[in-house]
C-alpha cells in the first residue's frame, strides 16, 4: 500500500528534491507550482499527504489550506521561509498538521511525513490494486470509477481492506460496523458483503476483493 504525497511548492529545484528523497523513502508524489488548482486537485485525486508552501503564486497557502478543511481531512505539512510565530500560529489554527520551516533537511521533511502519518493511521486512504478509500470523505473509487456505497457499505470494506488477509467472524464485523450494539442478524453482514461484492463487479467483473472463509468469516484480499 504506498502513500501519496501532493508537493506544492514553486521553487522547482526544491520538489525535485523533495521527489527523489520521498521516492527513496517508499512513497509515490505528485507536484503543483501554483496555488490556483490544489484544492481542486486534493478533492479530485485524494493524496495520502500535502506538503504545502505557505507563499505560492496564485493563491497563498493559507487560504488553500482553509478551503481543504472544508471537504477533507488530509493532513497538511506546511512550508514557509516566513518563521514569525503568528504565521506558525495561523496555519496551525487553520487545521494543518505540521509546520516546517525553511530551509529544511529533506531528511527531516521525510521523516515529518513519517511521522505526521503515522499519528493518521497511516493516511486517509487505502489503496489497493486500482481501490482507494478516502475516509474523509466516504469515497470508494475503483480504478477511477466512483462506487455508490453507503456508510456503512463503506466502513466494512474499510475495515477489511486495512488488514488484507485477515479473516474476521460475522460477529467482529458486527461489533465495528454497529458500535453501538444495536440487535441485527448475523445474516446482515452477508447482505452486505453481496451488495459491496456487487458493485465491485459492477465496476470490474475481473476483481474479488472480499473473499468467504468456510466457517470463519470474510477477509480481504488483492489478488
């Protein structure tokens, strides 16, 4: 599962840097030099991760951070040259994650990501042979292909997809998909197993994620 990392920076130099350093690391990045199109593109693309400039041509980094918070909980590191504490401040406030100042190690870019990550749960989404789950957002797309699921549709594939081949009972599926332990069939699990199976037919008839286990249960797998 590899995360992606959306660069937004202008000083082109600096992201191929940046680039080849988190590469190194083991994650997959994209860049924008300009502010205008991040929102769009973050709502669009859904990245695991944003690192993003605070003065950007187009719109300031500021203001993008303040429109993602609208629609998405992906964390955001923010870079400035600007180390006054009212800007550490604001963008903290604003709902990013980090603040990082320049000029920085790479390394230690990395290993904010790292970190940063790491207190997320690895990321909003997982992705897995063309799936990806963006919890934020309660988006499952299939090798760019919208599913329709409902919430609850979701957070059982969410929950199965984040430990691939592990087989969990009806009634563990039950206690996370119904917290609050409200009395439903067994059976209920299995109608929703068919319909997720279903619409990931539906959306590509040669992919079997959710896989039955004789006597045991469900577990995921992307073979």
């Amino acid at each position: 599962m590899t995360n992606r990392i959306l660069i937004v920076e202008d000083e082109l130099k600096l992201v191929e840097v940046l680039k080849d350093y988190l590469y190194l690391a083991g994650f997959e990045t994209s860049s924008l030099c300009n502010g205008t199109d991040v929102a769009s593109w973050v709502r669009d693309n859904s990245p695991n991760l944003v690192l993003l400039d605070l003065m950007l041509p187009g719109r300031d980094g500021i203001d993008i951070c303040k429109e993602i918070r609208t629609f998405s909980n992906v964390p955001i590191i923010m870079m400035t040259a600007r180390i006054d504490e009212v800007d550490r401040l604001l963008g903290l406030e604003l709902g990013a994650d980090d603040y990082i100042c320049k000029p920085f190690s790479p390394r230690e870019v990395v290993a904010r990501v790292k970190a940063v990550l790491r207190r997320m749960g690895d990321g909003q989404a997982v992705q897995a042979a063309g799936l990806a789950l963006d919890e934020s957002r309660y988006r499952a797309t299939l090798a760019e292909h919208v599913l329709d699921l409902t919430a609850v549709e979701f957070k059982l594939l969410q929950f199965l997809a984040a430990k691939p081949g592990r087989i969990y009972s009806r009634q563990q599926l039950m206690e996370k998909i119904y917290p609050d332990r409200r009395i439903v069939s067994s059976r209920t699990i299995d109608s929703h197993i068919k319909k997720l199976r279903k619409k990931i037919a539906d959306a590509n008839p040669e992919l079997e994620f959710i896989h039955s286990v004789y006597g045991a249960g469900y577990k995921f797998e992307a073979a």
